[in-house]
C-alpha cells in the first residue's frame, strides 16, 4: 500500500491505565463525554480549530496527517480538552506536531 500523498487507514486508540496512579488521573468532572477518547492513529485528523495542515520544510508536500493524542484527564489536560495532532512527511521523514484546544 502506498501511502504518501493519501491517509493511513485510522485505528482508534484506547487508553487503558497500566497503574493505580494512571486510574487515578484518567477521566474529567465537567467536559463532554467524548473528551478522552478522541485518540487515534491515521484517518482524517478532528480539528479542533481551524485545518492547520503542516508542510514539510524538506520537500515542500503536505504532510501525512500520523495521529491525534487526546487529553487524559482533568489533572493531564491539553490546554482547555485539547488535542496534540501529529503529522508526518514519509519522503523525509521530518515530523510536525501542535496543539488546538476550545
């Protein structure tokens, strides 16, 4: 399968607490439900703002959108329940990550 220039075919991500400290931090009080669990690898990414799509510095192309890592919790949360967005050139292999929240 030839991915560049195309989308990885997406696979959620589960968070599953390997510890009693990670049980503990896990979940919020007051956001959505959905918050949480928005974690993936491929597919398109969940802007949470605008499409902020990264290019690679090297080659000049539009990044392959890689992941979306989710905030945990109330005690690990991204900025206001905010998502880290990963991108990926697979030409160069340069990577560019950034942060939306609400």
């Amino acid at each position: 399968m030839d991915i560049k220039n195309r989308s990885l075919p997406e696979y959620k991500l589960e968070l599953v607490p390997t510890s009693e400290e990670a049980r503990i931090v896990q979940g919020f009080k007051w956001a959505d439900e959905n918050i949480g669990k928005r974690s993936k690898i491929g597919g398109e990414p969940g802007f949470i703002q605008n499409d902020d799509w990264p290019i690679c510095s090297c080659c000049g192309k539009k990044m392959l959108f890689y992941a979306q890592l989710d905030s945990v919790g109330d005690k690990l949360c991204i900025a206001d329940c905010g998502l880290i967005y990963v991108f990926m050139c697979f030409d160069c292999f340069e990577t560019k990550s950034f942060v939306q929240s609400y």
